[in-house]
C-alpha cells in the first residue's frame, strides 16, 4: 500500500468510526410533547452530548447540518425544535415566529432537552454542552444560566447576560463567538461581558472578528457570511468542545 492510500485509509477509518445516524425523537416538556432530531455517532459510547439550537429561522436544514457535523466529531447532538416544527422562509416570518415563543416556554423545552440527552444510555450525563447560533446563540448561554451542571457552552452572536445574580450561577465553560460589525450585539458590550465573567472566576474564552456582521458563519447570508471567519469559528469550537466534554 502506498503512501496516499494509506492516508485515504485512515481517514476512512477516521470518518466512519463517528459518522453519525439520526432520528426524530420526541420527549415531554411540561405537559406537552415536543420534537427534535437526535444525532447520534456509530460506536458503543458513551458519548458526550451536544444541545443544538437553531437561529431565529427555525430548525433547518443548515442546523441539522451543524449538528450532524457535531456529532461527526463524536457527540450525541439533540437538535432542538424551539418553533414546534415551523420554520420560516423570509425574514418578516423569522421575527413573527422568534416574538412568538413564550421565554417560559423555550425556557422548559430548553430544560427538557437537556434531561433527555441525561436520560440517554448512550450519553454521558456529566459531560453535556450546548451551542447556538443568532437567538440560539442566547438561549445557548440560557441553558448555562439555568443548568448549573452543564459542562460547555457555545454562544455565537447571541445576546449577553448582563445580571451578575443570573451570571454567578454558571458553572460552565464558555466560548463566546462574535463579529466586531455585528450592530446589534456591539463589541464593546461583549468586551465588559467577558471582563465580567473573568472577574467571577468564570471560565470564558471571546473571540471577536473585526470585519464579521451578525449571522457571518451560516453560507445562506449572501451578503454576510465570511468563509474564512467561519471556518476559524468552527475550528475553534471544535477545539473547545473537544477541550471541555471529552477531558
């Protein structure tokens, strides 16, 4: 076997060792019953598990993308349905659906998301994180805040914490994913976050791309998406997860 086949080899081996199957699952939140996909990687696990909330379009198919690629990496990846199965398809529909969650409501699912991944045999139940991106980014560091045994969380471009109350509650680590154009989440207010953060003795890694707008890692922004920036955020977020969940 030469050189180059054997490289090809290996990363088959590589690919294949996680490549990841998934499902539509369906667990109670409160008294109703709500749906997501559930990623799982090829392999006995346990895994560590990943809660994968979608942007303020809904859970579509460049989420479920993202979470299949988390679980890729070899993570059990609960994509969340936040919408009950709506998803929008023009910015107008995205603010009416994102206004239209109750914060109780998201709050509970969020809640029941990570109990069921706990719930799973094939999770490890001390090793659970979460990542967002837009609203979900925020609801992503909603989970830190309201599940004091998460392990990782992942906020990309979502809105910050500003409660120190609410802030000392999190337990877990923390990346935080931003673009210095983003008019909606300034720069500056993600500086005096993360100062925060740190001054608590929380443990939080920011990194801030100067020419990135909002939403800069998702293609289906023509005019905003940033390849490069992209491919960096996710390398780092592989890293970090990589860092935090299987230590």
């Amino acid at each position: 076997m030469n050189k180059l086949a054997l490289v090809l080899t290996v990363m088959l081996l590589a690919l294949s060792s996680y490549a990841a199957t998934s499902k539509t699952v369906s667990y109670k939140s409160g008294d109703e019953t709500v749906q997501g996909v559930l990623y799982t990687p090829e392999g006995k696990g346990p895994f560590p598990g990943i809660i994968v909330i979608h942007e303020w379009w809904g859970l579509n198919d460049w989420v479920k993308e993202q979470a299949s690629k988390l679980s890729d990496q070899g993570y059990v990846a609960l994509a969340v349905d936040l919408y009950r199965g709506k998803v929008a398809a023009t910015p107008d529909e995205a603010h009416e659906l994102m206004r239209g969650v109750p914060e109780d409501r998201a709050a509970r699912d969020l809640h029941a998301a990570f109990e069921f991944l706990k719930s799973q045999k094939n999770v490890k139940a001390d090793r659970i994180g979460s990542i967002g991106w837009c609203m979900g980014g925020g609801y992503s560091l909603d989970v830190a805040l309201q599940e004091p045994t998460l392990s990782a969380t992942v906020i990309n471009y979502g809105h910050l914490a500003t409660d120190p109350g609410s802030i000392q509650k999190i337990n877990a680590s923390m990346l935080g994913i931003f673009g210095g154009q983003d008019r909606g989440i300034p720069p500056d207010d993600v500086k005096k976050f993360e100062q925060t953060l740190k001054q608590m003795g929380k443990k939080i890694d920011v990194v801030i791309y100067p020419d990135a707008g909002h939403a800069f890692e998702n293609p289906n922004n023509k005019t905003g998406y940033r390849a490069d920036d992209a491919a960096d955020a996710w390398k780092r977020t592989v890293n970090f997860l990589a860092g935090t969940l299987k230590k």
